[in-house]
C-alpha cells in the first residue's frame, strides 16, 4: 500500500479580523474559524499522549488570541 506523502506544516498562522489564515510550507493558504481553530488548540493542549504539543498549542493560542482582541 503506498504511503500518503507527510501534511504540510502550518508556518504562518493569524487573525485577519474575520477568519484565522494558517499558511502551510508548501504554499497553500486556508481560512479556518477562529472558535474551531482555538477548541482544536485547546484540544491538543488538553492531550495528555503529546505532552511535547503542549507548549507549542499554549503558545499558538496565546499569539491568535493576542491577534483576535486587536480587532474587537
């Protein structure tokens, strides 16, 4: 069975005033809700089979949140 080739990883994430626009490594840009991208983060920080996701989701949530308050 062949194998999927790896996910792009998010390298530039941010609240637009409207949506958070997360842009991957290989150039694909998507615009996600801001409450299902921070219940998701929250999800991740919450896991506890990745304790090493933790600082990173801690600090993703932190920089959207920051973001979001700037335009409301």
């Amino acid at each position: 069975m062949a194998r999927r080739p790896p996910k792009a990883q998010i390298v530039r994430e941010y609240y637009n005033g409207k949506f958070v626009i997360q842009v991957r490594d290989d150039g694909t840009v998507t615009e996600k809700n801001y409450n299902n991208v921070i219940q998701g983060l929250n999800g991740l920080y919450k896991n506890p089979k990745f304790p090493e996701m933790r600082d990173d989701a801690q600090d993703r949530m932190y920089r959207l949140a920051m973001d979001y308050y700037r335009y409301h």
